[in-house]
C-alpha cells in the first residue's frame, strides 16, 4: 500500500506544474467565422449516406478552434503546430482550485497513418506516456463516444483519415446517415437537450404561444415578454436550478421573437407548434429584438467569444450584400451578450437577473440610445468612414458603445 502511495505521489509530482506551458488569446475573428460557414455550407449538402468528401481546413484555424475549445470546455489554453504528416499539440489545463492551484501540460505528437493518427511523444507536465497506453487511452475514449448515443457513433465512425501538413489539415469522411427510424424524423436523438430539458423548452414554448396568441395583431416591446416568462419561470423554477430555467426561457424567446421553429435545431421538437407569430420589438425596432435576443442565446449556449465574432461577422457580410454595416445592430448585439453573460455566470447571477425583470424594466433598460448610431452603410462606406476593424476610427466608436451598455443599470447589481 505504502508502495502504491509512493508510486501514485512520484507520478503526481511529475505530471503536475505550478504555470501553464501554454497561455495566449482565445479570439475568433470574423474571417474565421466566414472560413467555417463556407465549409459548412459547401459539405452539408453532400453529407448524405454513402458520400466520401474531404474537408480541408487551414493551419491558423485549427490552432484557433482548439485554443477555443480548450477555453470553453476547461479554461484552459492549446496549441497545435503542423508539419509534413505530423501535428504537434500542446494543452495547458487548470487543476480544480478546490485540488491546488497548478497546471497539467499535455504535449503529444500526431503521426498520420493509413486511416486515423496514432499518438507518439506524450508528456503530461515530467511524466512520459508510453505510446501503448497513450494510444490505448485515445481507441477507449472514441468507443466511449460511440456508444454515447446512436448519433455520435454515426459521427465518430464517420471519420476515415487525418493528413497533415504545413498549409492545412485534410479530414476525410464516409457519411453512413444517422442510424433513425425514417418514417420519425424526431426520432434522431441528439446529445444537445436531455429530455428534462426538452421537457422545459416544450412547457416554456406553449406558454409563450397562448400569451403571444391573445395579442397577435400588436406589436410587443421585448421588456414585456421577458417579464412574462420570467414570471413563469418563478412557478416552474426549483430553488436550485434558476439558471437553466433562464437559460431555457432565453432560448425559447429567441425562437418566438426571431420567428422560428424549434425543429431546425431540436429534430425532437419536430410535432411541435410553430411560435405563434407576434412582432417582438426592442425600443420600438424588431431588428434590434433580434439580434438582442440571438447573441444572448449564442452566449447562454457557448460564450461571449463566440456570439461576438458571430455578430461583427454578420455586420460585415451585410455591408458586402446585405442591409448595410450597421453600428445599432451591433449595440444591439453586445447588450444581448452583455445580458446573457451577466445571468449565467451562477445560479445568483440568474436569480438576480430574474429579480431586475421581474422588478420591472422597459426596454430602454436593455439596451442604450442607439438611434445616433450609423447605420446601413455599404462596404465602400464604411472603408471610407472607418478604414478596417483594426482602424482607431473603428474601435472608438467601438468604445463609445462599451461605455454606453456598461452604463445599463442591470450592470452595476
């Protein structure tokens, strides 16, 4: 025993530092955002059972949307360098502060092989992984995912082969379909939404279809139908579990104010009612409503990092084709991340969110004067009035409207 304690504290001492080895900006700038899109959209519509594709992916974007991921799901930090048929990564992750304030830092090396690489040169922190065990830990970690849900198996399996080198990664594909019965589209099971949360968005969805039924032909301020379902969360709410019945309202008011069915992104959602159409409105515009209410569910459901590269994306493209880059729109976004970041960062922060509602707001409590703001200008126009988003032009007025939110009196609480 005395001996096995010994071995365990060695190897402790070995694999745990004091500092991260990796510590640098999670950032996802609009290009990114447009790279990602056009993959998607490019191979959605060849992801159909029995089609082989390859993605390829450039070298700064992988190194970015691992950084990301590793922030997101661990706070911690990553790296990723790639070479002619190899990728080094290394990943720096916090241990639990109620442990010990210290760091694991992974490092491993990627070899390509005739399907998917194999790990070589594994170190956590001093302690060097064999590559039996470290391989053996990596084929136990993809059958756990498989048999996970029908779903990520079809996802996991779908992957044939990883190739590296210094200009991109290439990830070949063989889709087989989602693994469902075909006369029962909602059958498909995604991981996203447990059936308790289903349960949730189902009841918080047809309370907001009978309200919004009763006044269908009047517009309604964005105040108002916050207020009301958060009032209903109040009935519905265990003491305990305040942030994700918030969570779950903001969802649903998205839904209801962008106009929506929920079956576009819960397959399980597909018999339900379509919201019932009412003009939801944020100080007096349904545009504003909008892009309040969908950076604060991108915020409720991932992180501020992504709903701001998401939203100054969006800005871009419109000033390229759209309505026109539009600084409103873009207040309007921040308040909506601004408001989500604030509510979910604990379970007081959302009841004290409810309690400001539930108080009493009008939604210039939302979002800040806006109105002076410029708007709908043509890619050409905006280069002409503010260079670039790295241009001082650009980011004073970026400033201007940071001041402006922080001024929100659901801040200062």
């Amino acid at each position: 025993m005395l001996i096995l304690a010994g071995i365990f504290a060695g190897a402790s001492y070995l694999a745990i530092d004091s500092r991260p080895k990796i510590a640098r900006e999670v950032s996802i700038t609009p290009k990114q955002i447009a790279r990602a899109k056009n993959i998607l959209d490019t191979h959605r519509h060849r992801v159909h059972p029995g089609t082989s594709a390859t993605i390829r992916i450039l070298p700064d974007d992988i190194d970015n949307a691992l950084n990301y991921l590793a922030y997101y799901l661990g706070q911690g930090h990553a790296q990723i360098t790639m070479h002619d048929g190899i990728a080094q990564i290394e990943l720096s992750l916090p241990v639990p502060a109620k442990i010990m304030d210290s760091y694991l830092n992974l490092q491993a090396t990627l070899t390509e092989t005739s399907g998917l690489p194999e790990f070589s040169a594994v170190k956590i922190g001093s302690l060097p992984i064999p590559d039996t065990l470290a391989n053996l830990l990596l084929k136990t970690f993809r059958t756990w995912l498989q048999i996970t849900s029908p779903d990520i198996h079809a996802g996991v399996d779908a992957f044939r082969k990883l190739q590296f080198s210094r200009n991109e990664m290439a990830i070949t594909y063989y889709w087989k379909g989602w693994d469902i019965d075909d006369t029962n589209p909602a059958s498909i099971n995604l991981p996203f939404f447990n059936r308790q949360a289903l349960d949730r968005l189902l009841h918080y969805h047809l309370f907001l279809n009978e309200k919004n039924r009763q006044q269908a032909s009047q517009a309604a301020p964005l105040s108002e139908i916050l207020a009301l379902i958060m009032r209903e969360t109040v009935r519905h709410t265990s003491r305990e579990n305040v942030l994700e019945e918030f969570r779950a309202a903001i969802l649903v008011t998205a839904f209801h104010v962008i106009h929506v069915p929920f079956k576009l992104i819960i397959p399980e959602a597909a018999s339900w009612p379509d919201p019932v159409r009412v003009n939801i409105t944020l100080d007096g515009r349904s545009d504003l409503a909008m892009h309040f209410m969908a950076s604060a569910v991108i915020t409720a459901y991932s992180d501020t990092i992504l709903s701001n590269a998401i939203g100054l994306y969006k800005e871009l493209e419109d000033a390229r084709s759209g309505s026109g880059f539009s600084f409103n729109d873009f207040i309007a976004d921040r308040s909506g991340t601004r408001f989500a970041e604030k509510a979910m960062s604990s379970q007081d922060s959302a009841r004290r969110m409810r309690n400001i509602i539930l108080a009493g707001i009008r939604d210039t409590d939302l979002i800040p004067p806006w109105s002076d703001l410029p708007e709908h200008m043509s890619e050409s126009a905006f280069k002409a009035r503010f260079g670039s988003i790295d241009d001082p032009r650009y980011h004073e007025i970026m400033d201007e409207i940071e001041q402006r939110i922080t001024s929100l009196k659901w801040l200062q609480y």
